[in-house]
C-alpha cells in the first residue's frame, strides 16, 4: 500500500494499492491490463482521496510543448502532463497571449479540458483546438474537435460518456494574435487598457491572497460550482439581497456565486473537527490541523449543503472529485 497523502492537495492521510507512473506513451497500453480499478491522476488538485483506493493510481508525467504560427493564431500542442501554471508564463514569454485570466489554478494540462477550467470571465474551451484521447476499448488514440468535447460549465465529454474510458495524451489550443484582454470580474475591472503581464500578475496577487498555499494548509482550491439558476430564481433572490453577485451566462440563466452564498449563510470560517471553511474565501474548505479525515470533510460537505440549502433553497455541487474505495463517490 502506498500514501496518498502527498499525490492529493488536501493532504488526507489515506492509502491506494498501487501507484504507476506514465511518461511514454507507450506505457498506456498495459494499463487496459491493471488488475483491479485504476484512475488518472495529474497533480492532484481537484481530488480527494476520502477513503483508502482499493486501485491503482496512474500518475500522468507525459511532458512536451510545442508552438507554430499562422497569419492570425498561435497553435500550441501540449502534453497532457505538464503543469498549467507553467505553461501560462511560458507562453507569456513568447508573447503568447489568452491564457492570463486562468493564472495560478493548479493542476496539468490534461485537466483543463475535463473540467473546462475557468475564471476571471475565461473557460478554457475558448482556446481549444482538439484533444487527443488514447481510448482503452480499441487501444487507439482518436483525437477530438473542440465541438466534440461537449464543453459545459466545469463539464466535458470526458466527465460522462468518456469517463474512465481513456487518457488525455495532449492538448491543442489555438491562441489569435489580435489579442484583447478580458476584465469582466473585479479586481481585473479595475484595470485601464492592461497589458497580458498586468492581468496575470493581478490574477496571482488575488488568487494568493484568497487561497491558500495547500503545501501549507491542505485544500483543493474552489470545493464548489457556482450554481446556475433559471433567470425567475436569481430575480427573487436580488429582490432580497440586492448585491448579491450575479452573472448572466446564457438566455434565460443566471451563474451565482458559491462563496457568496456560503458566506451569507454565516459559514465563513466555520470550523467542524479538524477541517474549516477558509476565513478568507469561504468557496474554499480546508485541512485546518493536517489531520482530517475523510469522514470528517463529508460531514463539513453535508453541513454547508444543508446551509446554504436551508437559506436560498440552492443546492451546491462539489467541483472537487471525491474517491472512495472503488472511485467515484457522491453527496
């Protein structure tokens, strides 16, 4: 048995069978062959190992970056393996411009698309090109258009029909030069005529002011999804909290925000055992004394929940992916 403790961000002190290490592809033919249960796993910020893995882990280190150049666009073929926040400054060193908005969320490459990260007003299928995907069932890498990928809000294609059916190999992103800068959300609408360099310092300064180190205090950053609400739900909900944030993301929806909500319920700093919801952004749930267990962070999970639930009639969903003996477990 080997710890996971250190292969999740939240640091919880739970054990997997096996752990595998993937820098070729080559190796992911074996993998079809696992005995037992596997999962995929890049750096571990969007995981919670809540109970001890009867499986195997397969931990992604396929690493390389290549860019080319057209008239109009940047096209940037990634390896799934690579860290995010990496690639950002390496691509603002070559005067790469469009990913500074995402700066500082944790995580590789092959994440993005599977979560359709965002933030600051950007998701990341705006930048996709395609995805290529080694799929277990014909031993084969397919590769798949961005329409494909069937991005959703912190959704794809690889969190429903292509779920556990293969791996992410790389990354395709097609950046344009005529680049203009995004500052829909405060504090970037703060900001007069900002370079790229401007946005994504500004984007770091507030994320490290938000959210805390996890090599320092145990999290997975933002633990829920802002929840999207018919138009008539967010109208009633202003008509009592006027300033309460709200987003227009579609005809006839509305994007709430999780941690405002959680902090109106007056759980801002709550502190259940030995984990917390963080005293500076309450989207955040911690390991507050390195010690939490599992069955202590579901019992925060149902907490806020039931809270949040009970005050706006608003039911939150983790963001993060919560794994139990087998994988996958629900609240």
């Amino acid at each position: 048995m080997i710890s996971t403790k250190n292969l999740h961000t939240f640091h919880l002190n739970t054990v997997a069978a096996n752990v595998l290490h993937i820098d070729d592809e080559s190796q992911l033919s074996q993998l079809w062959e696992l005995p037992g249960p596997f999962m995929i796993l890049g750096q571990g910020s969007n995981t919670v190992f809540i109970e001890d893995y009867d499986g195997h882990l397969v931990i992604n280190e396929l690493k390389g970056v290549e860019f080319s150049e057209t008239e109009e666009h940047y096209l940037l073929s990634v390896k799934s393996g690579e860290n995010w926040h990496e690639l950002i400054k390496y691509c603002l060193s070559k005067q790469i411009y469009g990913f500074e908005n995402l700066a500082l969320i944790p995580g590789t490459v092959g994440a993005a698309p599977i979560q359709n990260i965002g933030a600051y007003g950007i998701e990341i299928e705006r930048f996709i090109k395609t995805v290529h995907f080694y799929q277990f069932s014909n031993n084969e890498i397919k590769t798949l258009s961005r329409e494909q990928c069937q991005f959703g809000y912190r959704d794809s294609i690889f969190k429903k029909e292509l779920k556990q059916q293969g791996f992410i190999t790389q990354v395709d992103f097609l950046l344009p030069k005529q680049w203009q800068p995004v500052c829909i959300y405060a504090p970037l609408n703060t900001l007069e005529s900002p370079t790229a360099h401007e946005i994504f310092e500004q984007v770091c300064h507030t994320r490290k002011q938000k959210l805390p180190d996890p090599a320092v205090l145990g999290n997975a950053g933002s633990f829920f999804k802002n929840p999207i609400v018919e138009e008539d739900v967010a109208t009633s909900l202003l008509k009592n909290y006027p300033n309460m944030p709200c987003y227009e993301v579609d005809y006839g929806l509305k994007k709430l925000a999780a941690g405002w909500l959680i902090e109106q319920a007056g759980l801002k700093g709550f502190v259940h055992k030995n984990v917390a919801v963080h005293d500076a952004q309450a989207l955040v749930l911690v390991n507050k004394s390195g010690k939490a267990s599992g069955e202590e962070l579901l019992q925060l999970i149902s907490i806020v929940k039931d809270k949040v639930l009970d005050c706006f009639a608003i039911e939150l969903e983790p963001e993060v992916q919560l794994i139990g003996r087998q994988g996958d477990l629900s609240v």
